[in-house]
C-alpha cells in the first residue's frame, strides 16, 4: 500500500510568493515615505556579520556559520527581542527550517522535515546549553516544562537534517541547540514584564562578581497563561497554565582552564491539576586550552522531572558524563572526538487500562564518536564521522556521515552529505500494554534513516544573504499499529517505510541602513509504504501532520533612532491525513500575522507592544483528539518591559 501526500500546486505556491512580494512593496514604501533613510542602525548585526557569527553545533568546534556545511539557521538574541517571543517554544517560529505547531496554552509540537504530531515529533534532538532533554518514555520532549528566559538566550542554533555522527541516537531530523549567555554578559539588575490579553510574564535577574575568580547570576522568571478556545462543541476543558522558575549560572577561568556550573528549578500546573510538572537539574563543564590549540572539555550534568497527568504519573532522573577532545593533525585535519555515558532511572505508574510492564526501568546508552575534517586541493573540505553507541533496548548503532564542501569564495559555499541516523525505541515502544486490546512489544527495533543533502549558502551582493538546502530520506521499521494473527490485540511493529523530500531556503536582505528584509520557505513532499502483508489500523499516525509548506516573510524598521517596528507574516499550508477511501483535511491552511514597536526611552529602557495572530480571531494548529482536545490559538496583545539597570 501506498500513500502520498505532496507539496502544493505550483499556482499556490505562484500565490504565496507573490503575496509576500506585494507586502514587501508596499510596505518599502510605506517605510520610505515615513521614515529617514539615514536613521542610525540600533546595533543589530550587519549580513557579513551574521555570515561570521561562530556556531557550534555543525561540527562541536567554533566556525563561521559562512562555512558550516549543513542546514544550519541561527536564531539571535536580537532576532528573539524585535519579535517579541516570550518563550523558548515561540522563539523557535522564526527558524525557516523547523515545523512549529502550537497544540493549546502549555504545549507545542516541533520537528525539522516531516513526521510533527504529539504522538510523532519523536526525531528532534533538543539541547539547552548541552544538556539533551530528550524523554525515554516516548522519545520525545515535553515543551511545557521548558522554560528558558528569553532574555538570558545568546543563540539559537537550528539544524535541519541528521545529526547522528556528534549527537547521537534520536537526532534524527534535527538539532536544536540553545546556548545561554555567559555570566560576565549579563552583570547588574534586569527587569523582563510583560502583561496583555493572552499571558502575564515577569523575569528578575541580577548578576555579579566573585572577585577575579568568576561571574554569577541568579534569576527568577514565572509566567501565566490564559485557557484557549474550544475548537469543538461541547469541550469544557480548561489549559490555562501557570509556573515559576529560579536558576543560577557562574562561569569563571584560571589561565587556561574554563568552567561553568549552572542549574535550574521549576514548577508548572496546568488549570485544574490537569497536568503539573516540577523538577530540577545541575551541570558542570571544565574546558581546558592546550599550548598547541587543541582543547579538552567534560561536562556532566543531573536532571530531575516528575509529571502528574491524567491517569499517569512520571518519575524521571537522568544521569550524563561526556567528554570531547579536538585538534589539528598537520596542517589540512581538525579532529574531533570524545565519547558519553548517560543512565535514565524512570518509574511510570497508570491508574487507566493502559500501564508498563515494569513500573521502574533504567535505560542507558553508551558512545564514542570521531570525526575529521580534511582539507583537500581548490578549497575543498571533506568530513569523515562515525559514532558507534550501545542502547540498552536497541543494542549497537552506527551512525555515519560524510559530508564534502566547496568553498568557492569566502562567501559562497557548496556542500553535499550522506548520513545514517536512527530513533531507538522508547519505553511507549517496548513496554506499554493494556489487557485484550494492546500487548508489549519486546522486539520493537529502531526507526532508521539515510538521508540525502544538497546546500548552497552564499552573499549574492552586498546586503543579500542566502541559503538554499535540498533533502532526501528514506527511512524504514518506522512505527505501525499493527492488528496480530486472531485481531485484536493490537501490538506496535515495525511496518511502515517512508521517503520524504523538500526544500528549506532563507534570504536576508537590508535593503537600507534602517530596514532589513528575512524570508523562508520550506516544502515536503511525503510517501509512505506498508511492508507487505502489514496494517496500521492507525492509519499512519506516526507518519505525523505535517503541512506541504511554510512560508514567512519579516521585516524589521528602525523608523526613528529610538523606535523599531517589526511585521512578520506566515503562511502554513493545510495538514491532510490519508483516511480511506478519501484524504481528510484535519488542520486547514491559515495565514496570519504579527507586529511589534519598540520605543528604547533609554539606552538601558524598553517598552513595547506586541500583536500576535492579528488577522483572524483564532485558527487551528494541531488536530490530534487522542492527545489532547482540539484547541484554537487566538489573537492576542502584550504589552512588555525590559530594563537593566
């Protein structure tokens, strides 16, 4: 059987891109006729800037994002600022290269190239200043108990597209790695309010120093949220959600070692005890620069979460140690390696018909990985990766990765890259059951993937950026509801086979000084096959809803040497689902916008309002009933306030 679901007609996509070209013109003349060409810049990063900015997710080194060879967007603390995102979660829209759906007021669903769903968003690593908080129960991440302060966030580094060979295990589609600012950058009192329609959110931080040894700073950050709409008659559920967060982090060096120690305390409750979620978490990290240029860094780190759901309680203690070494061999190779230990002790208890095997389970995987990058003749570069890991239910996994680059000129690059990646099978895999209609699945296997990449990213001109990737994947053994010999019970196996393809392109643009142009796309074209003689009375749940494409298009205005004026639009296709005889639509399209100024009444002093979703009263992101009941994101107001004093 198959199944294919495409990417939009060409006429819609004629459509989308016209439209994003009108807006742009009109509002370049707009902005001309109200504003002076020659107003001062308020410090944003030139495009050359941006070009040089020194990521590290790529390669687990320091260098330029110009030479980075994958699909690699970067999301700035400037970038977060002028769009007004109050949370990690809302921050992560602004990335062209990522599927962000909001599900209702304390939940999200995210994912890079296809399979994005509560039940499917299972191949997205996720990372906060290097501290995975991937979940075994389900190979996924639970967005309402992360609440990182927009304010404290350096970058945001996004990749698209597999990153087994660094990361291991789970990095399947992406990598999103949030890095947090040092400690010496954020001295003094801050002050980050906001209230409006939808949500209040309040941060307070202060900074300091411990003589010449090091910086610290503490905050405490909390936020509440409203219920959002019923998208069906008859739901009387409430999702309001509130919580409250207090962390420290101190970073300080002596010669040529560096360390860090940073940790976090949190507390979030969804309206009526639906669901609460409190925890906590410590991490270390040591670096240590050689006089030849090599250096060695270990970090380790301590997480707690718990979780009251309905009918369901989580218990949740991880455990990692890993260690990285780089260094140059000879004049043409950087080498990096290093290896990780990581134990989760989880106890998951039901009060439903569906419940584990064994209530306490301790999986824990094993690493070592290396990769070199050897320069060859007419600037090329060519990248060797491997990492051999052992996971306590899948066994042995090789994750390889070549990856050749040309660098043409300092500001065009070229690169391709094969890779091989898999999800392993989480305790939901293995484990769950329920009498008469779900039995365990001891053999569940991993979810594998090779993945096929082509990318360009260059500067055209001086002021015009862009990025161009193109993707192939074929995965197989991903997950089906299967029916057994007699019927019922069910029992999940490994069934479904899929190839997906698409594109991700993103261009900045200053057309001035004073105003500069960001736009993206991203498509996905999906097929999906049953190994012969397979069901999935699912009907292909796990292959996700994903749209055929996204677009945006923002433009941020220095309209007066204190005031900024930000737009942006987005335009998500519709989320179809192959029911038989006939696809369903279950998410229609919706095009919407949002706005924001920003009035500095002092260097040090920033008011704002910001509008979300301001051209429809509401409009539907997730449709998925046996998650949660179907809820509509409305339009809302903030009114902020951000201070350092």
């Amino acid at each position: 059987m198959t199944v294919r679901l495409g990417v939009p007609s060409k006429h819609r996509v004629a459509a989308v891109i016209g439209t994003l070209a009108i807006v742009a013109l009109v509002t370049s003349r707009a902005a001309a006729d109200a504003a002076d060409p020659s107003l001062a810049d308020l410090g944003r990063l030139s495009i050359e800037d941006l070009a040089n900015i020194a990521v590290t997710s790529v390669s687990k080194r320091p260098e330029p994002l110009s030479a980075a060879a994958a699909a690699v967007y970067v999301i700035t603390a400037d970038d977060i600022r002028r769009a007004g995102a109050t949370s990690l979660q809302e921050a992560l829209r602004l990335a062209p290269n990522l599927e962000v759906a909001r599900i209702n007021a304390f939940d999200y669903t995210i994912t890079a190239r296809g399979f994005n769903s509560p039940e499917s968003s299972n191949k997205l690593l996720v990372l906060i200043d290097g501290r995975s908080v991937y979940s075994p129960l389900a190979s996924t991440v639970f967005w309402q108990a992360l609440d990182v302060p927009v304010a404290d966030i350096e970058r945001i580094e996004v990749i698209s597209g597999p990153g087994g060979t660094l990361y291991g295990a789970n990095a399947v589609n992406g990598v999103i790695n949030v890095i947090t600012r040092s400690s010496k950058d954020t001295q003094g009192l801050m002050l980050d309010l906001g209230a409006g329609s939808a949500e209040r959110t309040g941060t307070v931080r202060y900074g300091g120093a411990i003589g010449d040894l090091a910086t610290f700073r503490a905050y405490v950050t909390g936020f509440n949220r409203n219920d959002t709409s019923a998208a069906l008659a008859g739901d009387t559920t409430r999702d309001g959600v509130n919580g409250v967060q207090g962390g420290f982090r101190a970073d300080g060096g002596i010669g040529r070692d560096t360390y860090t120690l940073q940790g976090d305390l949190y507390g979030n409750r969804v309206t009526d005890d639906f669901e609460s979620l409190w925890g906590g978490n410590l991490l270390a990290r040591w670096g240590h620069g050689f006089d030849d240029g090599s250096a060695l860094s270990i970090t380790a780190y301590w997480d707690k979460d718990d979780r009251d759901a309905p009918f369901l309680m989580d218990r949740l203690e991880s455990y990692d140690l890993q260690a990285q070494h780089t260094f140059a061999w000879g004049s043409a190779q950087q080498i990096v390696w290093g290896g990780e230990y990581r134990a989760w002790r989880e106890g998951l208890f039901s009060s439903d018909a569906f419940f584990f095997a064994k209530p306490w389970a301790t999986v824990s995987l094993g690493n070592a990985f290396g990769q070199d990058e050897i320069a060859l003749p007419v600037r090329l570069k060519l990248t060797l990766g491997l990492k051999i890991e052992e996971n306590s239910y899948s066994g042995l996994d090789l994750l390889p990765n070549v990856r050749l680059a040309w660098q043409q000129s300092p500001d065009t690059l070229f690169w391709a890259a094969v890779s091989r990646s898999v999800r392993t099978p989480s305790r939901v895999d293995r484990e769950l059951m329920s009498p008469g209609l779900l039995i365990a699945a001891p053999d569940f296997d991993s979810e594998k993937l090779i993945a096929y990449e082509l990318g360009y990213r260059g500067r055209l001109f001086s002021g015009l950026s862009l990025s161009v990737s193109a993707f192939y994947n074929s995965y197989t053994d991903l997950r089906t509801d299967a029916l057994t010999a007699g019927g019922l019970p069910i029992q999940l196996q490994n069934g479904l086979n899929a190839d997906t393809f698409g594109i991700e392109a993103w261009a900045d643009y200053d057309l001035t000084a004073w105003w500069r142009l960001h736009a993206g796309i991203n498509t996905l074209h999906k097929d999906l096959r049953l190994d012969p003689g397979e069901t999935d009375i699912s009907l292909f749940q796990s292959a996700g809803q994903d749209p055929p494409y996204q677009a945006q298009l923002r433009s941020s205005m220095n309209i007066a040497p204190d005031w900024a004026l930000d737009l942006a639009l987005r335009d998500v296709g519709h989320v179809v689902r192959p029911f038989m005889p006939a696809p369903v639509t279950l998410v229609p399209g919706y095009f919407e916008a949002d706005a924001r100024i920003g009035w500095h009444v002092l260097q040090s002093l920033e008011l704002s309002v910001d509008g979300y979703n301001l051209l429809h009263d509401r409009h539907l992101e997730v449709y998925d009933p046996s998650s949660y009941a179907p809820r509509d994101i409305g339009r809302s107001v903030l009114v902020s306030l951000r201070t350092a004093l």
